[in-house]
C-alpha cells in the first residue's frame, strides 16, 4: 500500500492544481474500496452510493487539508466511516436490509446475510470497522493498519478483541 | 464440546488454522446442532474472497461530478457575494434604492391637487360652464372623490 500512497500523492498533487481528469483517475481507483466498505454497513444500494458519492465530495472539498506525507486512504476511509456514522445517527440505527434480502430468491443467501447484518449490528463500532475490513473485505492485517492509519501490533490486538466478541455472539446465536 | 473449546474452534477455523479433519469435524458438529446458518456464515468468513455485493451504478461518477459542479456554483455565489469589498458595495446600493424609492413617492404625493382633480376629472366627473358637476363614474372609493368636488366647485367659480 505505501506504492499506491505515493501514487495516491501524486493524483492528490493534480487535483490539488484543478486537474479534474486526476480526480476522475482518483474516484476510478478508489471508488469500489469505499463503495464496498459502507455497503457492508448500511446493507442497501442506493443509499451506499448516495453516502460513496458524499465521501468523494468531502473529500474534494478538503482537499487544500489534505495532508501528503500521511495516508490518503486513511483519510478518505475515515470520511466514509463518519459518514456512515452520520446515517445510522440520522436513521436512529435502524439497518436497512439489504434490497436482494428483500427480493431475493436464494433463501439461503438471504438468511446468511441477514445473520452477518445481525451480527455487525450488535458488535461494538470500533469491532464491526475491524470485523468488516478482515473478514468481509478480507484485508490483511498490514492493509487494515494502513487504513486506518494505526500500527500492525495494535490492529492485531484490537482484532483479537474483535474476534472474541465475534465468536461470543456467534455461541449465542441458535 | 463445551463453551470455550467451541470459542476456540471457531477462532481457528475464522484464521484457516485448523486442519481439514478438525474443520470438517467442527461443520458437521454445527449441523449436528442445527446451525446451519452460522456454518455459512462462517465459510463467507473464513472464505479467501470477498463476498458478492451488488455492483455500484455506472452513473456514479456522472452524480460526483454534478455534485461538485453544483457545489462549485453555490461557492461561487456565496464567495461574491462574502469578498469583503461586496459587502459594503451591496449595502451601499440597497440604500440607494431604498432612497430612489422614498424620494419617488415624496415626488408623487407632492404633485399639486390640480393635477389630481385633472386625473380625476378625466376618469369620472362630468364639469359644467355653470361650476356644477355630475358623477357618471367613480372608480376610487367616496370619500376620496368627495375630498375633491369643493376644489373642483371652487377652481371653477
């Protein structure tokens, strides 16, 4: 990831001269990270989308702040998270189903997905984040750490926490 | 298998920790227990890929850019109109109209009773050589046409 931060500098250097082809290159790369994480959040489409298109236009916005030593995907994960944060305050967390649970036609699918939704909603904001990020994205522990702008020993540690939340609910469930 | 074992399982079968025997083991002890549903779950989990989502819209990159065109604009609007030297420009001429507009109707009102009773005359008053008149027609309420029959009366005389 720190080959793709050097790269990421660079767009972030054009856009900030007002290339908008840059920015377009940037929201290209970075589009389906950011639209992936919140979907597994928020479980809907539309409303991923709305919160991904949000999350670029802060970032745009900001950009004069953005600071190119340090990590831009950081950044930008941290928009979209509070982002996310924002929804669930707005919605009162209320967790939208996913639309294919809803019209779905694999039942099996749709009672899994439902239970991973079940699950993430009762861990603890800073679990799910990790939870998602390792076992749904499938981030490796380096790429998690250079997300969300942390070091390797304490993701670790924050995963295995994570982990036993995890698996605790997992017991529970029937 | 009690509590902690099973935490501990699972813990191994999430990191791909546990032998082939040992995780077919721990499937068929979930089944067994009719959890089915967190089998699967745990497979998505343990799986190397990401699960299938739905695929974001082609149109997303079209709704950024509009977002920011859009925003660009009212950032446009919003910084003319906060340059510092706008501010008292556009007080300046607010005044001014605020002072064309008073000093139009001053003038309006200032206009002599002759002139009136002309528009007057002109709109509903029929005059006589012998200074009487007859009303064929008021458009203005009563007592403003009343106001003006001695003027008109008098002018004559």
């Amino acid at each position: 990831m720190e080959g793709n931060n050097m790269v990421l500098s660079e767009q972030i250097r054009q856009i900030k001269a007002g290339d908008e082809d840059a920015f377009s290159k940037f929201f290209e790369t970075n589009r389906d990270m950011i639209y992936r994480y919140i979907y597994r959040y928020i479980g809907n489409k539309v409303d991923s989308e709305d919160i991904a298109i949000e999350t670029f236009v802060k970032f745009h916005h900001n950009i004069d702040k953005v600071d190119l030593s340090k990590n831009i995907r950081a950044y930008l994960f941290r928009i979209a998270h509070n982002l996310v944060v924002d929804f669930f305050r707005k919605y009162k967390y209320t967790v939208q189903l996913n639309e294919d649970i809803a019209t779905g036609s694999e039942k099996g699918r749709d009672t899994e997905k439902e239970l991973i939704h079940e699950l993430l909603e009762k861990l603890p904001d800073k679990y799910r984040d990790l939870i998602i990020l390792k076992y749904l994205e499938k981030y490796s522990n380096e790429d998690i750490a250079d997300i969300k702008g942390k070091s390797l020993d304490s993701i670790k540690s924050s995963l295995k926490r994570a982990r036993k939340k995890l698996v605790r609910l997992f017991n529970k469930l029937q | 298998m009690n509590n902690k074992n099973f935490e501990e399982e699972i813990v191994k079968y999430l990191e791909g920790e546990l032998n082939p025997e040992k995780s077919k083991e721990l499937e068929e002890e979930l089944i067994s227990q009719k959890k089915e549903r967190l089998l699967r779950v745990l497979k998505d989990f343990s799986s190397p890929n990401p699960g299938s989502i739905p695929e974001p819209s082609p149109f997303m990159e079209a709704r950024l850019f509009s977002r920011l065109k859009r925003a660009k604009k009212k950032k446009n609007v919003l910084s003319f109109l906060l340059t510092p030297i706008k501010i008292p420009s556009l007080v300046l001429v607010i005044i001014l109209i605020l002072f064309l507009t008073l000093t139009v109707n001053l003038f309006k009102r200032s206009s002599t009773p002759a002139e009136e009773l002309q528009e007057i005359y002109q709109e509903g008053y029929a005059l006589y050589d012998n200074g009487e008149y007859d009303v064929y027609s008021v458009d203005t309420d009563d007592s403003f046409a009343a106001a003006y029959f001695d003027t008109l009366t008098f002018k004559n005389e």
